[in-house]
C-alpha cells in the first residue's frame, strides 16, 4: 500500500502473517532550484548628442519571475546597477531601452540587466559615442556630427541630391550609364531609394566627390590625409576600422569583426559601383551590407583614392578607383 502526503511517501510492505514494515520516503520528483537570469545586450541604436537607444534581450528568468529588468550605463567600462539605469518592468523577452541625459561627445559603456529572486545579473558590455551637433544639406537633411581628436566628421554617409550651391546632382538609375557621365551624379544602391536612403545614403561618382560643392558649405569630402589623421588617431590602419564600425549586426553582415564604434564614427558598409567591368568584377553594385567604401579627393595618376572598411576585419583599406565609380562619402570640417 502506498499513502501520499505533501512531504513524503508511506510505503507499508508486508513481511508476514500479521507482521508488516513502514517506511517513509521523500518524494520521487523535487522541484528545481531557481538560477539567476540570463540576458544579452543586442546593440545600441538612435545615438544623438544626449541620448541613445540600447537593445537587449532577457533570455531566460532562471526559473523565477524576473522582476526588473533594464540597461545601466556609465563612462567607466564596467558599468552595474549602481550606476545610471533604465527599469523596463518585470519579464522576459526583446526590449528597447531609451538612455538619457548622456552628455555630447562621449564615450559611453552600458549594458542590460536582470533581477530575479536569486539576485541580478548583468550582459556584456557594449560602447557607445554621443554625437557633437548637427549639420543639415540643402536637401533638409539634417545630419549628426561627432568630434575625433581634431577633426569633427558628420556621423553619417551623406544623402543629398542637390549640390551646396543648390545645383540638382544627376541621378543615374541604370549602372550602365556612369562610365560615360563626366558630371556630378549619384544613385540609390540597386535603385532603392526607400529601403537604402536614410541608413547607408547614396552612392556618388568621383565626380561629385572632387567638385568641392557636395559637403554643406563649410565641410568637405575628406581629403588622403584628413583619412590618415583619422586613422592614425584610433590606432593605425591594422585596428581602426573596428572603432569606426557600427556595433552588431542590425546592417552589417556577420561576424562584423571587431566593430565597438568606440570612435562614434558610425561608418555603415553601403556598397559601392563599379562603372567598368574589370576580371571578374562585372559593371553594377556590389557589397551593400558587408563593405563601406568612401571616397577621398586625393588623385594619383588618374584614380582616387577611397578608404574600405569589410565585415570580417578590424581594419581600414586604402584603395583607388576611376573617377566615374560610384563610392559612399562622409564629410569632415574645415
């Protein structure tokens, strides 16, 4: 005969005539001990001069109810929930969490957080750069701005469709119409505007880049040495490019290698055109979402010079390309 209560098990076991055994058991299933929570920081996004958006996700509760949840941020590296935080309510799930009160020009280090009845547990950490200002084209857009040692960069690939003196920039709609265009023109990677325009920009022909009315008045395309300035300030070719990348993988390919924007630069792989087949490499777009490719006004011996950065390497490429192959462009200070 077996008796169930609560706590235990009665087990009565005949052993003969009128003689039987008791015996108590514990239970044959106890519940599981709660763990603490599980959660990851996924990126940070909407980055102004005093505010930012950072993504993240409770993965699991740990077997008890995660009763707040959020980010916390500081300047230090290692930031917890003593610091600046955001309480995003109870739960697992995807959360976006708005940062605010963050100061212009700096570098921030954050990450989510978790707490259950266990205790609280903290994500890895991902870094940040607030924006300086704001600049605006003669489009209306308006763009952020972000100091690097000396130089003051617009935080974006530009998108204008007019020149500074207001002058429309022909739009090229079909890559075979670049090679034999000697003016300023730009295009819409594979000619959509609506899905590309407002993350990667447009993609413009050296022409424009080297006619010194693209950037709004009082910038300019970057010249060889405005890029080697820029280089040469987060630590050389070899690891520069990761400290430009935007962090994650929301627009770039994975791995996205060693990418921490640390810089605030924000650089953002919008492809590039090539106007003239060469070896393997056929006229069109290429490299939306795994390569940056910028221009430079720098020519040497009928080429330009451009700045590459790729979704599997920390590092910067310099490279030249003929005039008429269409290239993304950022725009630093005079």
């Amino acid at each position: 005969m077996i008796r169930k209560n609560k706590t235990w098990l009665l087990v009565i076991l005949p052993l003969a005539a009128g003689i039987t055994a008791v015996i108590f058991l514990l239970p044959s299933s106890c519940k599981k001990e709660a763990s603490l929570p599980w959660v990851t920081t996924r990126g940070i996004s909407n980055v102004t001069e005093i505010s930012a958006s950072c993504s993240y996700e409770v993965n699991s509760d740990g077997g008890a109810t995660v009763t707040e949840r959020g980010v916390c941020w500081r300047t230090g590296e290692t930031p917890d929930i003593n610091d600046s935080k955001t309480m995003d309510g109870e739960g697992t799930g995807f959360y976006i969490s708005e940062l605010t009160g963050l100061s212009p020009n700096t570098n921030y280090f954050a990450r989510a957080y978790a707490t259950n009845s266990v205790g609280s547990v903290t994500s890895n950490v991902v870094q940040f750069h607030t924006r300086s200002g704001t600049v605006s084209d003669n489009d209306g857009n308006v763009y952020p701005t972000v100091i690097i040692g000396a130089q003051e960069w617009i935080g974006e690939n530009l998108r204008t469709t007019k020149l500074n003196n207001g002058d429309p920039i022909q739009l090229l709609d079909d890559p075979m119409q670049w090679e034999n265009t000697a003016g300023p023109a730009y295009g819409w990677y594979e000619n959509k505007e609506e899905e590309y325009k407002n993350s990667y920009g447009a993609v413009y022909n050296g022409h424009a880049a080297v006619s010194g009315r693209l950037c709004p008045v009082g910038w300019h395309v970057p010249t060889a040495t405005d890029w080697t300035h820029l280089t040469d300030y987060l630590g050389g070719y070899s690891v520069a490019g990761g400290k430009m990348k935007e962090f994650g993988i929301v627009h770039w390919t994975a791995p996205n290698t060693g990418a921490t924007n640390e810089s605030g630069f924000l650089a953002l792989p919008g492809g590039n055109l090539f106007s003239v087949s060469s070896g393997c490499i056929s006229v069109g777009f290429s490299g939306m979402k795994a390569i940056g490719s910028w221009w430079s006004v720098t020519q040497t011996n009928g080429m330009i010079e451009t700045r590459t950065l790729d979704f599997d390497t920390a590092g910067v490429y310099v490279g030249s390309v003929v005039i008429t192959d269409g290239q993304s462009v950022r725009c630093v200070k005079n």
